[in-house]
C-alpha cells in the first residue's frame, strides 16, 4: 500500500505519518486510526517503545517482586512466619518479560486491528512531511515527530553496559549485586535503588542536587530520605560525580562533596541515571529546519512545530519525561488532525508518581511555586499524616497527604508520600484539574478503610472540620 510512495503530486501515503511508536506515537497512531484516519507508524525496534519495553512496566515489575520480597522478610512483623530465602533473578525476570511480553502482544493486536501500517526500519525525515526508511520515502499529509529519549551519561563517564550500566543493562541484571553505587537520586535512580536494597544489596545514591527527587515538593523529598536511611540506602547529596575506575571487584567511584572533599565508594555496579535526553540526533529533524534546542525539538501547546503540518509529542518535546503525558499528547495531535479542536495538555495537571518503596505521587503545584506563583500570603498548606489513616496503619506505612491551596481558593497541588499512594493520584488530579475548593471535596464520601481516605480527610481538615486528625 505504500509503495507509489508520494509519486502523484498532492498524493500522501497517509493522513498521518509517525516517527516512533512509544507512548507518544502509539497513542496517536492508534487515536488517528479510531477516527478514520490513515496512518503509517515507522519503528526501528518495537511497538512499545521504552515505557513498555526498558521503562515504566519493567521498572514496575521488578518494584513488586521487591514488595513481596519485602513482605516475606517483614512477615513476622504481621504475624506470619514466612522467611525470605533469596531473589532467583531469572526467576523475577521470567515474570517481569512474562508482564511485558503479554502487553506487547496486546498492543501489537490492537495496531494491527485499527489498520495501521507498522513500517519497520530506522526512520529519517527527508522532506517537510515525509521520512525515508531504507530508501523509501514515505509521505504523510501530517508529520508527528515522536522518537523519544535514551539514557544521558556525563562528561568522561563511559558506560560499559557490565559495570558501569544504564537503566536497559540494569534491567537485564542476571544476579542482584553485592553493592551499587547510584548515580542520579532522580525517579530512575530512587527506584532503583528502592529495588536492589530490597533484594538485599548494599545500595549507595550520589546525587548533585542536594535533595533526592528534586523536582517534587521538599516534603516528599524529606520523607523519601527518612524512609531510605532507615532502610539502609545511604545516600549522599550535594555531591558530585568525579571519576570512575574499573577495579578487580567492580567500581571505585570518585565524588566531590559541595565542600569539594573527594572520597571513593567501592561498589560492584555502578548505574548511571542522571536523566534522559531526546532522541533527535542524526534523525533529519535540523537539517528540515524543525526549529530545536539543545536536542529537544520545540512544540506549543498545541504540540505544533515551527514547520506546517509537522507535530512534536513525547520525551523528545521539552517537559516532563512521562508516559502518560506522551499518551495524552498523541491523543491530543490525532484529535487536532482530525479537526476536533481538543483541549491542549496541561503540564502542571500531569500527575508524578516515584514509584520506590515509599511511594511518592503529586499534581499541580509544589509549595515554593505556588507562593511564587500567588504571592506568600495567598497560599495555605495543610498536611494530613498517614498516622491517622487506618489502612495505611494495616499496611504499616507512613507517610502524608499534604495539600496547597490558594487562601479560599482552590486546591493547587497535591503532594502524598507513603507506600501505594501512586493510585491516590488519580482523585489528586480531579482535584487539581477541576480546580476543586477544599469544601467541594469534603463532602465527598471516601470509602473505610482506604487509602484514599487520606485525601478525604485533608480535604476535610482544610475546609475546617477535620476529623481523624489532631490539632
Ligand atoms: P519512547 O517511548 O522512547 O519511544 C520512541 C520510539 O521511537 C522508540 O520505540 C524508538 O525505537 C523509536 N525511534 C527512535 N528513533 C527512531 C527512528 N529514527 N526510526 C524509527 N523509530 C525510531 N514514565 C512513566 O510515566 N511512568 C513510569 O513509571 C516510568 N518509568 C520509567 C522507567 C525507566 C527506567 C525509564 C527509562 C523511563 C520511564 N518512564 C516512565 C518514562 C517513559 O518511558 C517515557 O516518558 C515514554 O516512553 C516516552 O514516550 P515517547 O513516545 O516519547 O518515547
């Protein structure tokens, strides 16, 4: 179907073209298709792209074999006499592949289901709406740009891929080491080492910055540090990477603290998660004169390039690195291509979810911006503890709701803590996106005992009326 490939003049392969079938480029592939649109999806690897295949899923999979490895160790503490006696990694691969090879299927069946044309192959763009893949042009009457990111390193750090690993090696770990030294106290890196300190290493995060997961509220960061020291996850902030030497055991890692006091951390691995960059490079994107900066290709809201009818969606556009916004984003340009004038993604109502042991999730605005945003005096916080939410008692967590509100205005962000709160975000963001007053919410009726409760409950205390809650 594809071969006559642009020959007729005005002629288009597709309506929509896409470079890169992640999170980002699927969803629009698939959105486009559901509206009679048709679609060409180019991929060099797998329909999936790095949240199904070396991200989110995996990532996931390997935190919930640390929870129930967890739960064996921390039996007794519940009464129950379970002992933990290893971690068979090919065993909790097995089931990890096992999760990631059922959605893959799955996804494939629903590309193949909505008529879209998968074109195999390394993709570069050519022409103002047209990619070239193994010398073939094809052309789309619309361009979506959406080849993701991959795994940064730093200056003079090279990975090896067997001792000094990214995430994708990591994830193909055949034994849990000894020892790791973390670079990066980011999401990647915070869940991480969240998994190989359950499964028994000795696990040690460097971090420039001088807080773990920086981009969320200091609370969180604060609670994230508590529950890690006493779980034994040193970490050290502040610091710096300086050097790495391979040595007979593994690593000998050099940092510099902001003193600029060096020390050695002699570990087996070291990972290197400190972020991700935009896969743009060599893809054609400049040379087509897509406007871009720093590799990252510029979209407005509404997901448009400089070029006409050239669409950006995904990690390689300036913004959070998440999945979901990338699924939103593709949804979004489907629906615009196809003329439904859909309302533009808004970054500050993506929700956030680290998903280390605690978990830490939040929407909207942390403190310090908001009193930016709306000046000192108009901002009220209140933080609920998880101390007085039944459920998270049972499971023997802790952690807080804690919530920013303008003063008698809506709540504007929301920031929880504790183990399983990711799936508290989804009410978080109503809250946020439907810019709910505190009183709008109190009401609401929160199923005993939940963990949701807990957002219940903050509503009602900064509505004035708390009820489980000192003070
Ligand atoms: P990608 O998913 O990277 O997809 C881009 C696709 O384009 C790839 O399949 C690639 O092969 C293809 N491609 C690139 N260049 C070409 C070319 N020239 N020709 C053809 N094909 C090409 N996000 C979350 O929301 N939740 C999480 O829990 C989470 N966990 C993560 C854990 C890890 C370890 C990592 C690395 C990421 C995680 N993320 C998570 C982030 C998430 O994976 C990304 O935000 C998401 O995958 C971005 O989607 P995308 O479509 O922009 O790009």
């Amino acid at each position: 179907m594809v071969a006559d490939a642009g020959h007729t003049p005005g002629h288009t392969d597709f309506d929509v073209l896409v470079l890169g079938a992640g999170s980002g480029g699927y969803a629009c592939a698939l959105r486009a298709a559901q509206l009679g649109l048709t679609v060409g999806l180019v991929e060099k690897d797998k329909v999936g792209g790095t949240c199904l295949h070396v991200g989110c899923i995996p990532t996931k999979a390997l935190l919930h074999a640390a929870e129930v490895a967890d739960s064996a160790r921390d039996s007794e503490r519940f009464g129950v006499k379970a002992s933990l006696e290893g971690i068979d990694m090919a065993g909790v691969n097995a089931y990890k592949d096992g999760v990631v090879a059922r959605l893959f299927k799955g996804l494939t069946g629903l590309v193949k289901g909505r008529g879209i044309t998968v074109i195999e192959g390394a993709g570069t763009m050519t022409g103002p709406r047209e990619v070239t893949v193994d010398g073939t042009a094809y052309t789309g009457a619309h361009l979506v740009l959406a080849s993701g990111s991959y795994s940064r390193s730093l200056p003079g750090l090279e990975v090896d891929g067997e001792r000094v690993l990214t995430s994708e090696h990591a994830l193909r770990l055949e034994h849990v080491p000894s020892s790791v030294v973390v670079l990066g106290g980011g999401v990647i890196g915070s869940e991480f080492a969240s998994v190989w300190r359950s499964f028994g290493a000795d696990v040690t995060i460097v971090e420039a910055l001088p807080r773990l997961v920086a981009a969320e509220d200091p609370a969180s960061s604060k609670a994230l540090e508590r529950a890690f020291r006493k779980r034994g996850i040193t970490f050290k902030t502040s610091t710096r990477f300086s050097s790495v030497e391979r040595t007979s055991e593994g690593v000998a890692v050099t940092v510099e603290d902001a003193k600029g006091a060096t020390s050695v951390i002699e570990a087996e691995l070291l990972l290197v998660a400190v972020g991700r960059g935009p896969a743009t490079d060599g893809l054609g994107y400049a040379e087509q004169g897509v406007a871009m900066e720093r590799g990252f290709v510029l979209a407005d809201e509404r997901c448009r390039t400089n070029l006409e009818g050239v669409y950006a969606v995904g990690d390689i556009v300036p913004g959070l690195q998440l999945a979901h916004r990338g699924f939103q984003q593709g949804i979004f340009v489907a629906e615009e291509i196809a003329g439904l004038a859909p309302v533009p993604v808004e970054e500050s109502a993506i929700p956030r979810v680290t998903y280390s042991h605690p978990e830490i999730a939040s929407v909207g605005l942390d403190e310090e911006t908001a009193r930016s945003t709306y000046g000192d005096g108009a901002i009220e916080t209140l933080t609920y503890d998880l101390g007085g939410n039944g459920k998270s008692q049972i499971l023997q967590t802790q952690g807080f709701v804690k919530l920013v509100r303008r003063t008698d205005g809506p709540v504007v962000g929301v920031h929880m803590v504790g183990d399983r709160v990711g799936e508290l975000v989804g009410e978080a963001q109503l809250i946020y996106a439907w810019e709910a007053h505190p009183d709008d919410v109190a009401p609401l009726v929160h199923a005993h005992p939940t963990q949701n409760e807990a957002l219940g409950e903050a509503h009602l205390a900064l509505a004035g009326k708390p009820l489980h809650a000192h003070g």
